[in-house]
C-alpha cells in the first residue's frame, strides 16, 4: 500500500509526497527568501485492483478503507474546500473531474481527495511555477509571512495578478532537526529580470514593451489599492514575473496587508511584515515607521513609490541599491519622466495615483499597447471597426516587437477567430504571423485553428481559406485533410455563389494528393461531374485543367486474378479522363474549355494506350484543327503531332519485333509542365458565355471582399491556357466530331473491351442529387449528352435555308442549335450498342450528373447553322392586330 501512495500522491518526481508537481531547476533570481522553480504536473495516477470497499487517499496522503453506500456529500464534510475525484477517470482523461455532491462511491473504486483549487486541473506534464520557502521552524517569521502570501494569492484574482494553482506545507526530518517547507504552485512564469535579457529587445521596440509591461503592473496595483484597499507593499523588479505569452504578473504577496487608514483605534503597524521590504525601496515615512503619516495618505501612497523603484529598475538595468540613485533620471524616457517624478513624490499625499498614470500617462500610447487592447477587447468592437484594425493588422505585426507577436498576438488572434469574435480579414493576418513560426511551431499552434474554420459557416471565412489554401495546405496531414477539411470544403462546389465554386475547385489541387483513393472516386469526381456542365465558363474550363493537374492521382485500376473482376476504382484515370476531355471539353461551346481539353489530353497522354489515342482521341482532336477559335486551332495542331509521334513510335516497335510498346506511349509536355488555371470569375454581373475571360497571366479580382484571385499555379512552370479575346467565340460553334463519341454518360464508338458486359464497380454509386438547372445549363448538358451523328453533305446553297427540310432521321447540325432540347426519336445512332448497356460499360455513366430536367425552347427549324434566337425585347412594345370586323 506504499508503494500504491507514492504513485499516487507522490509520482515519480521530486518534492513532497502531498504536492502533485514535479519540482525542477530554480531560477537564479527570486524574491525575497523564496525559490522560484521550474515544475511540471505530474501524471501517474496508479491503478489498484478493485477491494470490496471504496479507498479513499485524503489530502494528507493517507489511505482509508469507507463501506458504502456513501455519498460524496458525507466526504467533503470530513474535508472542507476538497472536493473527491474518481482515480480511474483521472488516469483515463489526464483532468481531475469533481464527483457530484449527491454521487455515491462505487464498491472497489479509489478515490482521491483533492483541494478544490485543482478541481479540472490538467495532469498532463504541463509546465508550472514552484515557489518554495524553508523555515527551522514552524514559528520562523518568514514561514508566517510565507502564509500569508499564500492566503493573499489565492483569494486575490485578477488579470495582472499570478495565478495560483495549488499549495502545500510539508515537515521533513534530518536526524533531530526538522525543516517546514511551504510550496506554491502558479502558472508557468519567469523572473521579469531573466526574461529581459533573454529578450534583448532594443530601442522602440524595448520601449513599446517596457510601456506595455508597465502598464499591466500598474493596473494590478491601482486594483489592489483603489478596489481592494489593500497595500502591496513591496513592488520592485523582483516582484514581477513575465508569463510564456510574455505577460507582467504582479507576485510576491507576503507583505500584503489592509489599509486602514479610516481606522481611529489602529495605531500600530499597518504591515505586520514590513521587515521584509529592503530599506532601498522604502519610502520615507515608511522608514521613519510615520504610521500615523501612512494612515492619513492615499492608499496608493507606499505601492506609487514602489513603482517608481521598479521604473528606475527597469531602465537603468541595475538593481536599486540605495534611495538616493532614485535621483538619477538619464535613463528614464521623457514622455515617461513627469509621471516618474510624481510617483516619487517626497510628500504620500501628492503621489500619483496608478490608476491614473495607466489611463493617461503619455508613454503608454503606442502602437503595441493599442493593438494589444484592442485585442482583449475585442468583443466589444462594433464590425467596421474590426474589419479596418485586421486589415490593417498585417502590416502593423511587421512593425511591433517579433517575439511578442508571435507568443502574445498570435494566440489572442488564433482563439478571436476559432470562437467567431474575429472577422474574416484576421485569417490574412494569422497566416502571416504564422510564416514568421517553424514547421514545428505552425503545426501545433496555427493549424488547428485553421482546420476548426472549415467548419465555418461564414462564407468570408471559407473563401479566406480556400483563397490561402497554398500557404497552408503542404502543412496538412493526409488524415486531415480526408477526414476533418474535405467533407467542409467539399460543400462549396454545390454552392451559389460562383466564386466559391471556383475557389473550391482551385483547392483541389492542394487537396487531392492528400485524399484517399475512396474519397477521389466515390465523391471528388462526382461533383468535378457536375462541374464540368456549370453555367460558368471559367468553372468549367477550370475543372478540365484540375483534371488533367490530378490525373496522376487517379487510381489506374487493375483486375484483380482471383475472380477477374474489375476492382471499386477500376479503370478510373483511363477511362474518366478520355471521356471527361474528349466529350466534354472538346464539344463546350466555350473556346477556353475547349482549348483546355486539347492541353489536358496532351498533360495526361501517358494515360492512355496506343489503341485509345488512334481510336478515341485523334479523331476528336482532329476535328478541331478547323476551329473557329485560331489558339484552339494552334494546340489542336500541337496535340494532333504529339499524338501521332505516340501511334509513330508504336509502329516502329511493333516492326522491330517490341510488344511492350503496345501498352502506353507518351510524348511529355516541355518541362513536364502542369496546367494553369485560365480564368477567374468577376462580380460586375453575371459571367456568361458571350463575354470573353481574362487571360490566364491576369490577376481578376474574385469578389468586392477580396482583392485578387489567388492563383495556386503561379510559378514558372506552369503552361497557362490562352483565353481569346474575341467577342463573339461562344457563338462559334466546335467542329462537329467526325465519330460518335460517348460522353460521361454515353457508350464508347461502339468499342468495348472483351467483358464489356461485366459490372465495374460504378453500377452501385448513386449520382450527385442535383437541384432542376437553369436554361443556360440545361443548354449545355442537352449538347454534351446529344449524341453525334456524321454531317451529310448538302447540294444546296447556305443561302436557301429557308427551304431545308429536317428529315425524321436526321440530325440538326449540334453546334448551330444548341438551345435544342435532346431529340425525342427513338432511332440510334449508328454503331451504337443497345441503352440497357450504357452504364454496365462506361465507369463515369453513374457519376455524371443527371440528365436536365428543364426543356430549352427549341429554335425555329429556318434558321440554318449558327444561328442564334432572337432576343426578347424588353418594354412596351406595338402589337398589330386585324380585325374581321373592319
């Protein structure tokens, strides 16, 4: 059972077995007599094999057998101000949970009797502050004024003030003498004057922070003295401590004592343990022991003194040693040296009031300070006043004090926008703050922050994210990105707002190497599905380009050899890629995409096979080297060369006797370069077909929020996609395809592999659930799924279109009536396999978006190749009307 309480109370650490903190290295300054250390929680709570009764380990250690039933209730009453805690949950959540009054101990459980101070502490390793003090005696002086300090510490609570964790007085024996030790537990904090040096901060900016320091130490004294009417008594250099967010805490509480100046019958000594203060920092009627004087002064009167010792402190960088080097003010600044000069002021009551030397002392105003407090009170800023401070942020961190920065406004930053406080401007501000941190750093206090945001609802927010998402994204763990940030993210491709949709898209390209092969197939290439028929040019220009950029993240599918069916993602990058470019990109009325879809077959043609590229691909790309479109025209050309090279190179294997070449072949891209992004969308009305995009090299504002778009694919080698400037090129219609391709959803040119007739793992993913379209997409879906026919030759003149007749079994020409709905006949194109076999052979069948449900108006049947409705007019307009009657 000893060795049981050691574990328990004791750990494995040094100290007393009643103090749960391991004790560390001491400092080489501390205050007074006290031993400032460095300390850690500690946490090895032991188990112990169930008993038939409850065991109960009080505060001081000891180990008590308790029958039950008994209530938590009837063991707090043994134990006033503890509370009881379950051993197993404190092992199981590193916390100390506080049982229920009304909570009855289980049989075999142990229990641990806790002050109610550590009620969810944390016993995780955590760092901590050890102070300890060592008496002969339990009578010695500084032992009671030790026990004083630590009454004081932990019924005082403020801001500015230490934190108190947890205290302990231990006895110990050394033959016949004995020594008491007291020990208090703080936050973790360090000597005001180490942590200076280790700072080295220089001129303005050792200034900005020595006004910033100040000014806390003297808002915790102006509360001691104006709201609690109490008397510090001793604050100096020693007394003040620097947190690990480099705060200034007022400690050193020993000789705190009331005022009671408005006491007639006191007349002894206000500070029982005045003793203690060094003669250097008293003041005058303080070292006369005037009490009467000290009674009749402000209670702000002794500690206003005190700060202008620990201002001479500061700044001389020496410690006080007599009251006459007071005198010396070359170091004290002078917007700073009016209010130095009244703090120490020869008679109390014209001493200078701390609470007015932090509202309106002239050193205090400075841009730390400022940015600091507004920070803290962020809450109470209205939205316009937080939107210009985070833009302005930014540029203001670059001018404060690096290290205060990063330990100080960075965490307060980090928790304004995890909680909602902050606005969307302070995610540009955090994202620079965090480039200053290591990897190490980043990950751990920039990155959950980050990952917690995508959970947002604020769409400022989201497109910040996906806007940064290059900054950021390499940072992120494949785990979290396929578990945490994708199923956020993911809803932005189904949003309104077109801007978001192209951001979403864009990310992907971060995000895709980083998501499993399930998530790629199953939902990523579902929605690209969608994508790729929006109503927006740039989105669907720019979902070809990502897909040619993630092609090598596709899954190559294999048949597996022990039932030779084809796996879940079988045949995903070959057979999605051809279909996506071919029939999609090449046949969008949108030059751009259709450019696109050249440059991506050229990216990915080590994808496919020699029997693909002469079947599947040459004869779509053909066709587009008399595009309307000359940059079309010109990569048509350049892919048609490549291409061929390919089946050359095939050729002249299979002549030498080389099989192997029948496999694959490609040509790269010069530089193996990936694909820019060729456009981004504008807010100065809605984006259509008939308005050209800019070029890829521009930088287009993405929203009024939003200064500029932010390019993922920047660098140099990068091979962007020409954007023509011509204002007419959505009415130019692509060149109709000499075969008939298949589309998403369509058959392959009648060309299917030995088991066409196998499932291949697509048949049991349900589509995307797809909102009725708009006229516009309901468009662009009915020409991508209409199948193509080849163009009969007519005799007739273009001009005698009035007199072309439409036969039952002809097709309209599909680029010059695109508004036509699909035709309702029930003849099948040649070469065509019957429809019940459409998905059981194509992979991308049961992921393409559905099928528009909205019907176009069709165009009149007179209007020839080309041509385009008429416009509605708006407004009123003349109506002429016959009548029978006149």
């Amino acid at each position: 059972m000893l060795k049981f309480l050691k574990g328990v109370v004791a750990g494995s650490g040094s100290g007393p077995n009643n103090l749960p903190y391991n004790i560390g290295e001491p400092y080489s300054s501390a205050w007074g007599s006290w031993t400032h250390s460095r300390g850690t929680s500690k946490s090895c709570y032991s188990y112990v094999e169930p008993q038939s009764t409850a065991t109960i380990i009080d505060a001081h250690g000891n180990c008590l057998k308790i029958k039950v039933p008994i209530t938590a209730t009837e063991i707090m009453l043994d134990e006033p101000r503890h509370v009881v805690s379950l051993v197993q949950l404190i092992r199981k959540t590193g916390q100390i949970p506080v049982m229920k009054a009304d909570e009855e101990l289980l049989v075999g459980e142990v229990y641990l009797v806790v002050p109610a101070s550590r009620a969810h502490c944390k016993d995780d390793g955590s760092p901590v502050s050890i102070f300890s003090l060592s008496g002969s005696n339990a009578n010695d002086g500084h032992l009671a004024a030790g026990r004083n300090g630590v009454k004081r510490l932990r019924t005082v609570r403020h801001p500015n003030i230490l934190s108190f964790l947890h205290s302990t007085e231990a006895e110990t024996f050394d033959g016949s003498t004995s020594k008491v030790t007291i020990y208090i537990v703080t936050e973790p904090v360090m000597p005001l004057s180490e942590k200076i040096k280790e700072l080295g901060l220089e001129c303005i900016q050792r200034d900005e922070y020595y006004a910033w320091g100040l000014h806390r130490i003297a808002k915790a004294v102006s509360f001691l003295n104006n709201d609690c009417k109490l008397v510090h008594g001793n604050v100096c250099l020693a007394s003040v401590v620097v947190t690990q967010t480099l705060d200034w805490k007022l400690h050193a509480f020993d000789v705190l004592s009331e005022f009671d100046g408005n006491s007639e019958a006191s007349t002894g000594p206000m500070l029982q343990y005045e003793w203690l203060v060094g003669a250097q920092y008293k003041p005058m009627e303080m070292s006369k022991s005037d009490w009467a004087t000290i009674r009749k002064s402000p209670p702000w009167s002794i500690d206003s003194w005190g700060l202008g010792c620990l201002i001479y402190e500061l700044f001389s960088g020496t410690e006080l040693s007599k009251t006459e080097e007071l005198r010396d003010t070359a170091s004290i600044p002078k917007s700073l040296l009016p209010d130095y000069q009244r703090l120490l002021s020869s008679m109390p009551s014209r001493r200078l009031n701390s609470a007015k030397l932090a509202e309106n002392s002239e050193y205090f105003q400075n841009k730390l300070v400022d940015t600091i407090h507004f920070m803290e009170i962020l809450n109470l800023k209205d939205s316009v006043e937080k939107d210009t401070f985070f833009r302005k942020l930014p540029n203001l961190a670059e001018q404060l004090p690096r290290q205060i920065v990063l330990k100080k406004l960075l965490p307060l930053l980090a928790s304004s926008l995890e909680f909602g406080s902050a606005a969307a401007p302070a995610l540009t501000a955090l994202l620079k703050m965090g480039s200053w941190l290591s990897s190490e750093e980043f990950s751990t206090k920039v990155l959950p922050t980050i990952v917690k945001l995508f959970a947002s609802n604020d769409r400022a927010i989201r497109v910040g994210l996906l806007q940064h998402i290059d900054q950021y994204g390499e940072s992120l763990s494949a785990q979290i990105v396929d578990e945490q940030v994708y199923p956020h993210v993911v809803t932005g491709f189904s949003d309104t707002s077109a801007v978001l949709r192209e951001l979403t898209l864009k990310s992907m390209l971060v995000l895709a190497p980083k998501l499993s092969q399930r998530t790629i197939s199953g939902s990523l290439l579902k929605y690209l599905s969608k994508l790729q028929v929006d109503e927006e040019p740039a989105i669907r220009t720019n979902t070809t380009i990502l897909l040619g950029n993630i092609a090598s993240y596709l899954n190559e599918g294999v048949i597996s050899s022990t039932d030779h069916m084809r796996d879940i993602f079988g045949y995903t990058r070959k057979r999605v890629l051809i279909n996506a470019f071919t029939v999609r990109a090449l046949r969008d009325t949108f030059s751009p995409a259709r450019g696109a879809g050249i440059m991506a077959l050229c990216a990915t043609s080590s994808s496919y096979d020699v029997n693909e590229i002469a079947t599947r691909i040459l004869p779509n790309v053909v066709v587009l080297t008399i595009d309307p479109d000359s940059d079309v025209r010109s990569k048509a050309f350049q892919a048609v060369d490549q291409f061929l090279q390919i089946v050359k190179q095939y050729h002249e294997k299979t002549n030498a006797g080389d099989s192997t070449g029948a496999a694959s072949g490609a040509i790269p891209l010069p530089g193996n370069a990936l694909l820019g992004w060729a456009s981004s969308l504008t807010h100065k009305g809605k984006p259509s077909e008939q308005t050209p995009l800019a070029s890829a090299n521009s930088s287009v504002p993405l929203s009024p929020v939003v200064s500029s778009a932010s390019s993922v694919m920047d660098s140099s080698n990068i091979m962007p996609v020409r954007i023509s400037s011509s204002e007419d090129i959505a009415d130019q219609p692509a060149p109709v395809s000499p075969s008939s391709t298949d589309g998403w959803g369509e058959l392959e040119n009648g060309l299917h592999e030995e088991n066409g007739n196998e499932k291949d793992g697509w048949d049991d993913i349900e589509p995307l659930e797809e909102p009725k379209p708009s006229p516009a997409l309901a468009n662009i879906q009915a020409a991508q799924k209409r199948p193509v026919s080849q163009p009969k030759l007519q005799g007739t003149s273009l001009q005698a279109k009035n007199t072309v007749k439409i036969t039952k079994n002809e097709d309209d020409d599909l680029w010059g009536s695109i508004a036509a709905p699909p035709p309702k006949s029930t003849s099948k194109p040649l070469n065509l396999k019957p429809s019940e076999k459409v998905d059981d052979d194509d992979p991308w069948a049961a992921i393409a978006a559905p099928q528009p449900t909205t019907r176009a108006k069709p165009l009149s049947a007179g209007r020839g190749h080309g041509a385009k409705p008429a416009a509605t007019k708006l407004g009123a307009q003349r109506i002429n009307r016959t009548s029978s009657g006149m």
